[in-house]
C-alpha cells in the first residue's frame, strides 16, 4: 500500500531527513514532492518552512494482470465455438501482453558494452607518460598492484584503465576514492604545463556498470515522475553522474530534470513537465 506523510522543516532537504527519521527508513526507499519551498522573508519576518510529502510503501500500479482477467471471460464462450476464434483471441492477448512492460525493462539496457572500438590503440605520448609515472608510484604507495593502460579518446582528453588485483579498495564506496585518485591525477599531469588535458580512470569498469545502473535508474524514475505527475529528488550525485542523468532523460516525453544543492550534495531533481511533448 502506497502511503505519505507531509512534514516541514527550515530547508527542503531538513524536511526530507525530519520524515526518513519518522519513518525509519532510508531515502532509497521513499520519493519526494514539494509541496512548499522555504521563504526567508526580510530581516526573519514573513518567512516560513519548507513542506514536503513523502511517499513510501510498496506501489500498487505493478501488477498488469487485470488486463487479462477482464478478457478470459470472452474466450471461453460457449457461443463462439469455432476453433479459429479462440486461437485469435489468445494470439491477441499474448501480443498485447508483453507490449508495453518489455518497452521498460529493456530501455535501461546499455548498447554500449564495448568501448574498445571508441579507444583504439594504447598511446605513449608525454602526457600519457606522466599519467603512467604517477599513477604507478601512487599504486606503489598504496600498494595495488595495478597496470595503467593510457587510450586518447579524442583530443585533449584521456582514458585510462587500470588492470591488476585488489582495485575494491582504488574503487571505494560508490566511486569516491576512484574520483579523487582521477582528480589527483588530473591535477599532477596538467600542473606542468603542455596544454591542460582531462582525464578519466577507470578500474573493473566501474565507470560502465555505474553509468549504465545510472541510465536504468534515470528511466524507472521518470516512468514514475510521469505517472504521478510529481517530482522525484535523487541522491547526491558528482558532476559526472548527475551529467549520465541529464543526458539519458533529455528526450524523454513529459519529463525535465534540473540540479539544486552545493557539493558534495548537489542532486538531481527529475520534475514532470507537461510543456515537453
């Protein structure tokens, strides 16, 4: 049963955690419509909290069988007995069926499993160099055994792929510590001049299997943003996957998102647009 609390706070996001502790539950397992924006007002007069309504509980739309039930009764009718109806009818229902849930659960799928094709060969120019001298000390001193490959996507910017054991601990919690190591590195090749390049590290092709849990997250929010007419906020997100978010739901019918929040907890608000047909 999909139930709601509405529950005020001085900010937005204060509201949102004032209800996830009524609840006991994580923000995960709720999404969230404002109902009313804080206003400072002039000088703390006039102002007034933040109003949000919560959503939380199992939703009762994923169940499609009514179709099915309502349409039984008409095939098994005793006045229709030619053989050929009754195959057309269940020809048709197994042809409706499937239509629209296959739609959803395949979008999210990624075509773009292999990028090999988009890398090409493993370059050795200077800054690939100095990529490679820095992160094979920074591996050392963690001690990770890892092997940078060094690709030139397109110019001014670079792929590298880390390949060895132990790179759970390089990765770290959602990315984080994969993120600083890519800025470190960033900041260590560019400082010495050249040209400043951008540079993106990969280890166990996290970046991949997050970017595509991303696009699959994006279309099953905005399938629910689209069917309740409402906003859904999403967790904090880096730059990076807040962009994976923009860029996947730019195209989709009745739906825009927009960011709001500072780092590190800048978010992504995916909000229903009836203007966007």
């Amino acid at each position: 049963m999909r139930e709601y609390i509405d529950v005020t706070g001085k900010t937005e996001e204060e509201a949102v955690q004032n209800a996830l502790r009524q609840l006991g539950l994580d923000r995960d397992d709720v999404s969230v419509e404002i109902l009313e924006r804080a206003r400072s007002g002039f000088l703390g007069l006039g102002s007034s909290p933040a109003k949000v309504r919560v959503y939380h509980g199992e939703e009762e739309e994923e169940t499609p069988p009514a179709p099915p039930q309502d349409i039984q009764p008409e095939a098994p009718a005793p006045k229709r007995t030619p053989q050929p109806q009754k195959a057309e009818a269940k020809v048709m229902k197994k042809a409706e069926r499937p239509a629209p849930v296959p739609k959803q659960e395949e979008i999210p799928v990624s075509e773009q499993d292999d990028p090999a094709p988009e890398m090409g060969e493993e370059i050795d120019d200077e800054k690939a160099q100095a990529i490679k001298k820095f992160l094979s000390g920074l591996m050392e001193q963690m001690e990770i055994r890892a092997v940078p490959h060094v690709y030139l996507v397109e110019k001014g910017r670079y792929k590298v792929l880390l390949e060895g054991t132990g790179l759970g601990a390089l990765i770290g919690r959602r990315g984080e510590t994969l993120d600083a190591v890519q800025q470190l590195t960033s900041y260590a090749v560019n400082r010495g001049g050249g040209g400043r390049v951008r540079v993106q590290l990969d280890a166990e092709g996290y970046r991949e299997k997050r970017e595509q849990s991303l696009q699959h997250l994006a279309r099953k929010v905005a399938a629910k943003v689209v069917r309740y007419r409402r906003s859904v906020t999403l967790e904090p997100m880096n730059a990076y996957e807040r962009h994976v978010i923009h860029t996947a739901l730019q195209d989709v019918v009745g739906v825009t998102t927009y960011s709001t929040g500072t780092e590190p907890n800048r978010r992504v608000i995916v909000a229903y647009d009836r203007e966007k047909k």
